[in-house]
C-alpha cells in the first residue's frame, strides 16, 4: 500500500523488484513482454503520494496504471488518453496514468461460489443485478464486448486469484468440459467468443509498455491537427489526401483493398495482422505537406 508511504519505503520496494526481475532471479529484464518503465502499483495506491511517484521516476517507473472506476484516476478530457500527474492535484509533476477497466470477477475471488457470494453482497439492495455466475459472466461479456467495439487501448483487471485452476474440477460446456480451468480462463474464452460473433478482427494482447506508447501515439494524434479530403471520381472514391498539421505526426488510414505504390513507397508503413484485417496504411504526416493515397481498386460511390 503506497497511499501513506514515504520515499524511501517505495525506492527500497522498486529497487528490490527490479532486482529480482533481473539476471540471477526471474530474469524478465530479457522477455520481449517486461516493461521495464511501467508499473502496475499494489492496489492502485499512491498515485495521490507525491514522495511515492518521486519514487517512481527516480527508479526509471514513468508509466503506471489507473483504474476506471475512480475518476481521479482518468483523463476527464478524452477517455482515449492517459493522465499525467500534477504537483497541485497528485504532489509530483509528469507521471503518465494509462487508464485500466475494472471487472465483476473481484481481486480475491477464484472459485464460482466466491465469485456469487461477494458479487451478491455487493449488490445485496439491487435484486434485479443480483444471480448465479452465468449470470454475472453473461452481465461481463455484454459489456466487454460493446467496450471493446469501442477500440479503447484499455487493459483489464485481473489479480492472481482469478487464476487458480488446477484443482477445479467443475465442467463448463463447452468451454472447459474437463474442469482445469481458472476464472480468468473462462471470462477470456466467453469475451472473445462474443467478439468473434460480431467482427472477425485479430486480437492482440501487449505489454504495457507498447499500451502506454499507444496512448501517447493517439494523443499526438488528436493534437496534431491533420486534415483530409476524399478524392472521388465519377461514382468511385479513388483514394484519400492527408495534409499534415501543426506537427510531424504518423496517421493511420484504413483501406478496404490494397493501395496504390504500396512497394514503391518507402515513407508508408503497412499493417495487417491478419487476411480478415483491413490493411492500415501508417502516413508519416508533415506540416502543410499533402499526400495521396490512391485506393486499389477504388471504392463504389454514390452520392446520396
């Protein structure tokens, strides 16, 4: 808990982390999935400490997790950026807060009759909420899957003991229907199984520290003050121009097809992560500059 803890309390803690994160111990510095300037804090604490995020930035932790469901913790501008601390509201300046979802499946739950127990206490004044696990898991899939149709970066909130699974025995047709399964397990598999009914786009999990870039990339984005214009001719819509802004700024376009000079043109980085992924063209944008992207083969368009 880092709400009340001074700064020598949260260095000595960071310090003994990385150590161990290091060689001769866990050895994560060398996975490609460690962040090594991002933390997830012990119970989202201390982001209100000013002697705590000192900590932080003196032992390289530039980049934390928030939680949604505290405003304090959340960017009141625009849900598609991150917090940065301040000295008036947070006691120290430049910490960057990424925003974080919270779930039903609570921090200390790992069996089905934990999960209805703690569940149904909670909303013990709501009948109307309160039900069995199915019920609770089938609230989570409806709102995870219209949150992430919404394309927000935001990671979700799981703790360890939503991953006990070696002695649960407990059959779930038809996702577990041997039992070894965690409730983290089944939440992942009945999300994706809802997204997966709706769209057919690959899903991608990263490291935090590829999250926060994220943020940051959609905020230089949303600043950079870049304009478009579509290029239609006769009942086709033939291709896009992108005028830079204030800044240079990288800017995603998404085509249906392929594009026009997609091997001959060295500036432009292409992504599809998948054949059911529409390609996405990464423009690097410059102040004033035009560039047009030419749609292969154009796309029917008709005026309304």
């Amino acid at each position: 808990e880092l709400n009340n803890a001074t700064y020598s309390d949260t260095a000595k803690e960071i310090s003994f982390d990385k150590a161990f994160a290091g060689p001769g111990f866990f050895d994560l510095e060398s996975k490609s999935y460690y962040s090594p300037n991002s933390l997830v804090p012990p119970a989202i604490t201390g982001l209100l400490n000013g002697d705590a995020l000192r900590a932080f930035k003196d032992n390289g932790i530039y980049y934390v997790c928030g939680d949604n469901t505290r405003p304090e913790l959340v960017n009141n501008a625009s849900s598609y950026h991150a917090l940065r601390t301040t000295v008036a509201y947070n006691g120290f300046d430049g910490i960057v807060i990424i925003p974080r979802y919270a779930t039903s499946i609570y921090y200390n739950v790992t069996t089905f009759a934990e999960e209805e127990y703690l569940f149904n206490t909670i909303y013990y004044n709501l009948p109307e909420v309160r039900g069995t696990w199915r019920e609770i898991y089938a609230l989570e899939v409806s709102r995870v899957t219209l949150q992430t149709l919404s394309l927000p970066p935001d990671a979700y909130m799981f703790h360890q003991a939503n991953m006990r699974a070696s002695d649960i025995t407990q059959a779930v047709q038809p996702y577990f229907p041997n039992g070894k399964f965690s409730l983290l397990m089944l939440w992942v598999e009945m999300v994706t199984e809802s997204i997966r009914k709706r769209v057919n786009w690959p899903i991608v999990s990263r490291p935090m520290q590829e999250i926060v870039q994220i943020f940051l990339d959609r905020e230089n984005r949303d600043t950079c003050g870049v304009k478009f214009a579509k290029l239609i001719k006769g009942n086709q819509l033939i291709g896009v121009q992108v005028t830079g802004g204030t800044k240079e700024c990288p800017w995603p376009i998404s085509v249906p097809g392929s594009v026009k000079g997609r091997d001959t043109v060295s500036a432009w980085k292409f992504e599809q992560l998948s054949p059911a992924d529409p390609l996405t063209v990464w423009v690097p944008t410059k102040p004033n500059q035009t560039q047009t992207i030419l749609l292969d083969p154009p796309v029917p368009w008709v005026m309304s």
